[in-house]
C-alpha cells in the first residue's frame, strides 16, 4: 500500500473515532477542530463522504453521527413487489424513500408488532447507476421488476427488440431510461452469462499492478525451520470433476483406538501478502464466482490453479490441522502448523466413491502422484468414511442440520449446449470432506474464543420462532402428522422435525420451506455461534483461495501462534467492516449464480413447450400458483386471477377448488417469457 494511502486510511479512522465518541453527533466545525487543522476542510468533506458511502456515519442537517450509536443498519435495499429488503429487515413500501434495487441506504429498525422486523429508508446515500434489461418498442424492460415494469428512454435508438441492455436511469418525476450498452441478443450463446456479470457488475480481469505482483512470485517451494515437513505423509485432495483450485488436502491415520484426521489447507496467505495490490484486489472481490463452467477468480489464475493449489505430486506450502480424536468422535488433541505438503492423489468425488464401493474408478480426472499410491490411498479412504461417520453421528446427536436440498446439475452435449437437467447426487465422499473441514473450522475458531483473539467467525442466528411456527403449521398440513410446536427453538428440535420431513413424498418442498425460515449465515467479529451446525464455535479457514475472510483467519491464527495478537480497537473495527464486506460479496456471488441457473433452465424448458409434466404445487402469490417440476428441478407459474390465501400460505382457493402446497399436479408448459424470467404453465389435472 501507498505511503499516501495509508495516511489517509489512519486519518479516516480517527475522523470516525472523533465522530462515534459523541451519541449527540459532531459538526465540521468541531471534527475539524479535533483533528488540529492537520486536513483541509475541503478533504475533511470528501472523507466525511466516503464514510457515509462505507456505511459508517450518518449526515443528518449539519451534524454527522455514528451509525453504530444510533443503531441504525447500513447496507443494499433489494425491492420486491413495492416493497424492499435491507439486511434482515424489511421496508414496507410506505418507507421505502423512492428507493430501488441496488441503492446503498440507511436503515432505522422500527418496533412494529412487538418484533423488530420493519425498517424505514432515512437516507439513500448512493443510487445504483447502471440496470439490466430488454429493449422492446422503444421501451426498456428491466430484469429487475421492482425498478419497474417499462421505462420509456430519454433518446430514439435503432435497436431490434428483445436485444439485453445496460441502461442508466433518471430518477426525476417518471422514470427514463438513457442504454448505454447493448448486451446480445436474447438466445445468442453467452448472453445469459453477459448479463450476469452485467448485472452484478462482476470484475473479469485483475489490474495490471496486481498482475505485476503474481508475476514476480517464486514457484520454489523451501522447507525452512518454521515449517513441518508432511511431504511423505499419505496426503490427498478430493473435489469436483471440474475443480482446479485445491485448496484442502485430508490424511488419516490409526493410532490404536484414537484417529489422527489432518487437514491441510493450501497456504496462501504465504502468497498474499497484507496491503498490496494482491490483498487489496482479494479483499474487494471478497469470493471467487461460480458461473456454472465459468469462475470469477478471487485470485489470479497464477496462484490459485497453480502455485498456492495443492497439485498432486508438486510441494505446496499449507496450513495444518492435526488432531486427535476418540472413537466417539471427542477431539482430544489438536495442533496448528504451518507447513510443506505433497499430495499423492488427486481424486474426483465420483471415482473416490467408486472406489469405496469395491468398484474400479474411470480415473478420467483422476491423478495419482504415481501408481504405488493407488492400493494405499484406496484402503485410507475407508479409513476416511469410518471416522466421517463417527462426527457426523456426534454432530447429529448435537442437533445440526443437514439441509440436503438437490442442486441441478446441467448435462451438456460435445457442442456444450444443455440436454438435460437432473439433480446432483450427495456421495459419501461429499460427506467426508465436508464433515473434516466442519471440523478443522470449528476447532481453530475454539482456539480463537478459548484465547479471547480478536476474529472474524461464521455465525448462524436463531430462527424467529413465529417463522418456525408458521412452517411447522404447513408440515403438520403436508405430511398430514402430528407435530408439537417446541416451547424453546433449538437446532435439537429443529432436528427433529426435519427428521419427520426426511423420506416424505414432499421432503424438498418442505426441506426447502425449512431452509426459508431459517437465519442466513454470515461473517461477523461476534461469536453467538452456529445454530443450524449446532456449534458454538465456528469459522472458515478451509478454502483461502476462493473466500478472503478464510484468508484473514489464517493470519490471524499464524499471528496467535507466534504470540502476536493484535487487540487493537481500529483493527477490531477493520475486522468488523472486512466480516460485512465479505458476507455482502458472498450473497451477490449466490444471487450471481442462481440467476444463471435460472437463465438456463427457461433455455432447456423452451424446448419442452407443449410438453406435459407431473409437478407439486410450490407456492402460491397473487399472480397465481407455483408449480416445480421435480423431474428438472424447475418452477413455473399457473397464472390464476381470483386466488384467496390463506394466512399461513399453505393453501389457496381458485374458483371454488382448494389447493395445497405439495399437492400432486399435471401441467403443461405454455411459454417461456425470457425477459421476466417465467415459465408460464397451464392446469390439466388435479
């Protein structure tokens, strides 16, 4: 980092520190007279500005206040149907301030109804400039429909309809619509993808003094004194047929009746340096994107597919976690290091799974350092499975949840077109994976809390309990069971409805209603734990090369290692503002991904139309029912005008017949409106 910019960034803190001492608020007058003359008032005002854009002071007449004191919440209004979303709250339409999707406001939590669920706009503090949509009859139709439904535009163009454009908008009186950028044509190869990254403005190239720093880093991989040598330890990587960045490696070894479970994460904090270009880069992506076949890197392709990537039979620096662990699944030893690995295998999931089963894997993806490798990491693998099922079985006694909602998984031709979509299959080596690095998070995030160090943790909040009710309401319905309403929501109880909904006919709808009920997980420097793990200690540390907050709690726990915690109140507070930024970035990278998978699905459903299906009904609005396909994972709506819903939104009445969420339908797909993203289905049979 610039000398320049590191001043700058110290006087930044200490404007907010002059500003947040004081609930009543400061005037310029007397945030300039604290800081000594030292800023020109002028800079003062383009400080002040930036932290009202970062979310961290309000400007309110002529004074400027601490969004923290005023306990007031900060982030992106996300609009629906006239009203809007910020954070957990939610802005009815009366409060909204003309606010549209994409709009940095400030939030003030009102109490309504006894819970503290609705907010009020107070200020939009930075319009969002540029939005995606379709130009048709000289109008623009935005993507996102709660900006509205048709703008007309500011100018005449010569465009053919339903071509995808970025436009800006001006906001005074009715809207108007300037296009700046013409996408593609909708049905083009690759339009979907473009908008995409239009939409959330998505960056696809790294600056070039960033990639000057990549360049420059050795690939030499030397054992120095700080680091234990695991390079002749039975080490390997399982992941995705497709993956190429391997940032967790497993070993598992016997000694009587303890296990001794490795994990050994890619070292990139060795790599990425605090405060240049590279860090600064990875901080501001926050997470790699990933766009079905393409990714979005969070770092440069230099180090995360090759240098910091746990290749087979290439040393490769690591962070590791060894621990011990009895046969009903207590740790009773753990150790950190930092380290020199080398993987004797590459296995993809499915031939790690046929391998387990006795069966002999393609080995299409496959790779072993060489084959002396195959006999023994074959037999460690089910070494692996024992000790996968002894945590689970402890986790699952504990309470944790295991949302195992089916994902879609798009089968392409050799021309890369989709033929078909079928819901990816939960191996047992999915599973195995998963319940180590569960593991190695929640005992370095332990560490962090047994030694009161200053972290950035992953936390699940309770569910609102009128929430669970409602659901456990529609699940009595469904299953047509009965289901007591628990005096005290915990993950223990949740557990046991979820187990009730497990193996029903409509376990996905339910799972899935479940799931909506439930809190959203984040990043945050305040431990209140893990409810839908049931854990009270958690954090991520396993995957650096794809998420930054990882790659924050790895220096955190080498600085704890070498006696060096930071406890300072600016850095707590920069901690604080990282663990925002990264939740922030994670949900545009799932918001990102599930629109395209949205996109191709309408695409493969466009060859369907006319097609009949079996479907349950998913869900009921004002426009109709929602139908999903199950046979493809795809939802589609019967639109219905005189529908009554009921309160709980478990059944609806149309035209004197009663529908209920999961009852068994048969539609037919009608049309496919690309550009609001419908799938319009019609009513054969009940």
């Amino acid at each position: 980092m610039e000398v320049l910019e590191v001043v700058i960034d110290k006087l930044k803190n200490k404007i907010y520190t002059i500003i947040h001492s004081s609930k009543k608020g400061r005037t310029i007058s007397e945030i300039y007279k604290s800081l000594k003359n030292k800023v020109s008032k002028s800079k003062l005002k383009a400080i002040l500005k930036e932290l009202e854009i970062e979310g961290k002071i309000l400007k309110k007449r002529n004074r400027f206040y601490s969004l923290k004191n005023l306990g007031f919440v900060f982030g992106v209004f996300r609009g629906k149907d006239g009203y809007g979303f910020v954070e957990n709250l939610i802005i009815p339409s009366r409060y909204r301030k003309r606010a549209i999707s994409g709009d940095l406001v400030i939030v003030k939590p009102l109490e309504e109804g006894r819970i503290r669920t609705i907010g009020r706009v107070i200020k939009i503090v930075k319009k969002k400039e540029l939005f995606v949509g379709t130009y048709k009859n000289g109008k623009v139709y935005p993507d996102d429909i709660s900006v509205g439904r048709a703008i007309k535009l500011k100018d005449k163009v010569n465009l053919e309809d339903n071509v995808k454009v970025l436009f800006k908008i001006s906001r005074g009186g009715k809207l108007k619509a300037k296009i700046v950028e013409t996408i593609g044509k909708i049905g083009e190869p690759d339009v979907d993808l473009k908008v995409v990254i239009k939409t959330y403005n998505l960056p696809l190239s790294f600056e070039k003094e960033v990639e000057q720093e990549v360049e420059v880093i050795s690939d030499k991989v030397v054992l120095s004194k700080n680091r234990l040598d695991l390079r002749n330890e039975l080490i390997y990587t399982i992941d995705p047929i497709d993956a190429k960045d391997y940032d967790d490696a497993i070993s598992v070894k016997k000694e009587g009746e303890n296990y001794i479970l490795g994990v050994h994460i890619a070292d990139v904090s060795h790599y990425v340096k605090l405060n240049t270009n590279l860090d600064k880069s990875a901080r501001e992506r926050a997470t790699s994107v990933y766009l079905l076949d393409f990714v979005i890197p969070m770092l440069p392709y230099k180090l995360s597919n090759y240098l910091a990537s746990l290749q087979p039979a290439k040393d490769r620096y690591a962070f590791s976690v060894i621990m011990k662990i009895d046969k009903y699944g207590n740790i009773l030893d753990t150790k950190f290091y930092k380290s020199v690995v080398n993987s004797k295998a590459r296995l993809t999931y499915e031939d790690a799974q046929e391998i387990l089963e006795n069966r002999k894997p393609k080995y299409e993806f496959t790779k072993f350092a060489d084959d002396s490798y195959i006999k023994e990491v074959s037999e460690n693998l089910k070494l692996a499975k024992e000790l996968s099922y002894i945590l689970r079985e402890r986790r699952e006694r504990d309470g944790s949840l295991d949302f195992d909602l089916p994902e879609p998984y798009f089968v392409r031709n050799e021309r890369g077109e989709i033929v078909d979509i079928i819901p990816k299959i939960r191996l047992d080596t999915h599973r195995i994976v998963e319940d180590f690095m569960i593991l190695a998070n929640m005992v370095v995030a332990e560490y962090f809390s047994k030694n009161n160090i200053p972290a950035i943790y992953r936390v699940h909040d309770r569910p609102d309990p009128k929430k669970i009710k409602n659901f456990i309401v529609i699940a009595k319905n469904v299953l047509n069971t009965e289901i007591p309403i628990p005096e005290k929501i915990t993950s223990l109880e949740i557990s046991k409805i979820l187990k009730k909904v497990k193996n029903s006919e409509n376990e996905d709808l339910l799972t899935y209603l479940l799931l909506r009920s439930m809190a959203k997980a984040k990043y945050s420097i305040n431990n209140i734990g893990h409810f839908g793990l049931a854990i009270k200690h958690y954090t991520h540390f396993t995957s650096p090369i794809r998420r930054y907050a990882d790659l924050v709690v790895h220096r955190i726990l080498y600085s704890s290692i070498k006696n060096k915690v930071n406890r300072n109140s600016d850095y707590i507070e920069e901690l604080d503002e990282i663990a925002r930024h990264c939740s922030k970035m994670e949900e545009i990278a799932e918001d990102a991904e599930w629109d395209l998978w949205e996109s191709k699905k309408l695409d493969f459903m466009k060859n369907k139309i006319g097609e009949v299906f079996e479907g349950i009904v998913s869900g009921f609005s004002n426009e109709g029912i929602y139908v999903e396909i199950k046979e493809h994972l795809v939802e589609g709506i019967v639109p219905e005008d005189n529908i009554t819903i009921d309160e709980n939104r478990y059944l609806a009445y149309i035209n004197g017949k009663v529908f209920t969420l999961g009852q068994r339908v048969k539609i037919k797909v009608i049309k496919i409106i690309k550009e609001f993203k419908k799938m319009i289905l019609s009513l054969l049979d009940i």
